[in-house]
C-alpha cells in the first residue's frame, strides 16, 4: 500500500479526489517503471544502499517526482532483500571486539592493533574466512541487506498495479463503504460475496432497483482498536469488486496523520473476472471435512442468495447447504451461515428477519464470544441458532439442522 502523501489525491471542501492517470502520464508513467526495473535487475546482489541509490537516480521531472515515489514504493515492497552472510551478526561482533579488547590490553607501549590481525584469528575459531566474517559484523543492518529478486518484471503490470494501489490505499483509512455493484451474473454476485466472507469483512447487502446490489462495508477505522489485518482485507477486496460487473464506490475515510474526516465517491468499470481469490474460508471448509464424516447428510458450499430486504435481513449468503433424502424421494435442505467473525448487530438483524418469516430453512451459526442465546429462535419455524464455544461441533451442528425437520434429539 502506499502512504496518503504518495497518493494522488486532492483535498477540497471535505472531499478527497484521485486524479486518475491520463493516456500520456500512463505511458510515461510505463517509461519510468521501466527504467526503475531495469535498474533493479542491474543492482541484483548489491547492499541495499546501493539498490535504493540506483533508484533514486532514475531521472524524472519535478512534476513526476510523486508519481516515481510511488512506483519505486511498489517495487521496494515486491524485492526481496536478505543478510549477505550465514554467520550470526551479533556473535561475530562478540567474538571480535572480545578478541580485539583482550589483544589491545596486551600491547606494549607504542603498538599498535592491527584489524586484519583480529580478523584472521577470530576467523580461524569461528572456521571462516577473515572476508566473510568482516561482511558479517553488521549484515543485520538495514543498510547492509543484499537485493536477491524482485517479483515485477513487466512495467505495464507494475502501472497497472499502482492505479490499483491507490484506491486499495485510500480504502485502507475507511470508517465505512458503501458499493454499488451493477451489470454481473447471478454466479458473478454469488462469488463476490463469498470472497468478501472468505476475508471476512463485515458487511449488509441490499438488492438495487434495476438490478445489483448495495454493500454497506465497515472500514477498519469503524472498529474498536482499528486492526490492520482487518484494513488489508477490505483493501484487498478490491479486485473482487470490480470484477463483478460496474463498480460506484463511497468511502467515508479518515485521512494522513491527523486524520482528517473525508468522503471519497469514484464509479470504475469493470475488471476481468478472476484476477481475486476464489474459495472457502478455512472455518467453512474445516466444517465441510467434518460433516463429510456425517451419516445421512450431504454437505457442499452454498451457491444460493437469499433476498431478505423486505424483512428487514438484506440479502443472505449462506456459506454451507444441507441436504438428505428421505423416504419417497423428498429432500430436505437446510442452508447454513457462520456468523462466527460477525457483529452482535448483524446477528440480530438475521433473527428478526427469520422472526418475519423465511422461504428456506436456515441455521445460523453463532460464536458464543457474541453472546448470543440459541433461544432467541425458539418457536420460528424456518430458523434456528446454534451457538458453539471454540470449534464447531459437526454432530451438534446436525442435530440442530434435523430438529428444523421435528427430529427427535
């Protein structure tokens, strides 16, 4: 990510804006990547002194000085950089001012120590040689690190990660966003939401008139004791986003060093689909192994949405579906939610509207950290809550899931 000061945006009348990158900027912009990468792959095996030397010296004018901070942000933070030695640092510095104090004690009036001297009988102990152990001393230092690779080596990939990064860096400093996704399949939306949940972010969906829907995302500065996991989730989440059909973003921020309180508002088109993350979160597919080992019951992740608006839920995104035969050739189905990660408030917004009245049966799934009682859903036909310390037990979990059907426990 980058800092606000390597970003371009402007302040105005309680607005934050980012000025995009023209055709021209782009390809000089392109030019300069280049050239920073270019010097990068000469600068393989040398200090780090040296790497950021190079870098400093690629020639931009004084108008694209922000623009080339910003780029060499980005190529610093994809280079690897390791201690240029095997011997440890601190007790090569021991074994050496020990040597050198002892031997300076020893001299006579007159003399004087000779490092090589030190270098070469300290090196004989430690069975290295006087270089290697000399590039030892302070290869912990920050200075001293050697550039090993760097991870870009396309410079349009590079401007195109930098556009990017400055949306992802403004979203990093949001108290709340709100999305308006438009224009993508049924399949598209169902994806989106579950890559939101597999970074699990806190977040509502409303349906859109005309189609799409409406995320109500809380930022990581929204939270008590802002976590910085939690804003890297939500920034990169972006991708996701704006792969799923036309992207209208605003962003409630709080921004630089004293945060300042700004809105943010940008519509994007649409990114190819895939370029995030696809799967289950880990606690959904723990508890698909586990109820693997469930007799009677076929468990798969969730491919449904559950439109809720009208009952006050927004719209549901179970993770886990449920499902037997029975005698006759019926089937039930039970659709699953973890809401193990979520707010209390979110937990209730799921009660009442499963108190309103639910087409599918639905068992929510309840940390008990959120202080939640399983009774709450007492008497509602179509829902129930289970509430689980520490692990999901997959047993207790389908004992819930057949009491929805009047099995006997």
């Amino acid at each position: 990510m980058l800092p606000p000061e390597l970003t371009r945006t402007r302040k105005r009348e309680g607005k934050l804006t980012l000025s995009p990158l023209s055709a021209a900027e782009r390809g000089r912009a392109a030019e300069l990547g280049q050239q920073l990468l270019d010097v990068t792959r000469a600068a393989l095996g040398r200090d780090r002194d040296e790497v950021e030397e190079s870098w400093s010296a690629v020639p931009a004018s004084a108008k694209e000085r922000k623009l080339l901070l910003g780029l060499t942000h980005l190529v610093e933070a994809r280079s690897e950089f390791s201690s240029p030695s095997g011997l440890e640092p601190e007790r090569a510095r021991r074994a050496v001012f020990e040597r050198a104090a002892s031997l300076r004690a020893a001299l006579a009036p007159g003399e004087y120590l000779e490092r090589g001297a030190v270098l070469a009988a300290v090196a004989a102990e430690l069975s290295t040689t006087p270089e290697e152990l000399d590039a030892a001393l302070y290869a912990d230092l920050r200075s001293a690190q050697r550039l090993e690779r760097c991870a870009l080596t396309n410079a349009e990939a590079l401007v195109a990660e930098y556009e990017l990064v400055q949306v992802q860096s403004i979203l990093l400093r949001a108290v709340r966003i709100q999305a308006e996704v438009r224009g993508a399949s049924p399949d598209a939306y169902r994806e989106l939401f579950r890559k939101l949940k597999f970074r699990q972010l806190l977040f509502r969906i409303e349906p859109l008139e005309g189609g799409g829907y409406r995320l109500e995302i809380d930022g990581p500065l929204s939270l008590f004791g802002a976590t910085t996991k939690y804003g890297l989730e939500l920034a990169l989440s972006l991708p996701a986003l704006l792969s799923c059909g036309q992207l209208r973003l605003k962003a409630e921020l709080r921004w630089g060093k004293r945060r300042e309180a700004l809105t943010f508002e940008q519509t994007f088109p649409p990114l190819p689909s895939g370029s995030a993350e696809s799967g289950a979160r880990s606690d959904v597919q723990e508890l698909l192994e586990n109820l693997a080992h469930q007799r009677g019951w076929e468990a798969r992740l969730s491919e449904k949405l559950l439109d809720l608006a009208e009952r006050g839920g927004g719209v549901l995104v179970p993770d886990v579906e449920l499902s037997r035969q029975r005698r006759g050739g019926a089937r039930d189905t039970v659709l699953v939610e973890l809401l193990g990660f979520w707010s209390r408030d979110a937990v209730f917004r799921r009660i009442e509207a499963a108190e309103r009245g639910l087409s599918d049966r639905v068992l929510f799934v309840v940390s008990s950290r959120l202080r939640v009682s399983e009774e709450l859903l007492d008497g509602v036909e179509a829902a129930s809550l289970y509430v689980y310390k520490g692990k999901i037990n997959a047993s207790a979990l389908i004992r819930k899931a057949e009491a929805l059907f009047g099995d006997k426990t």
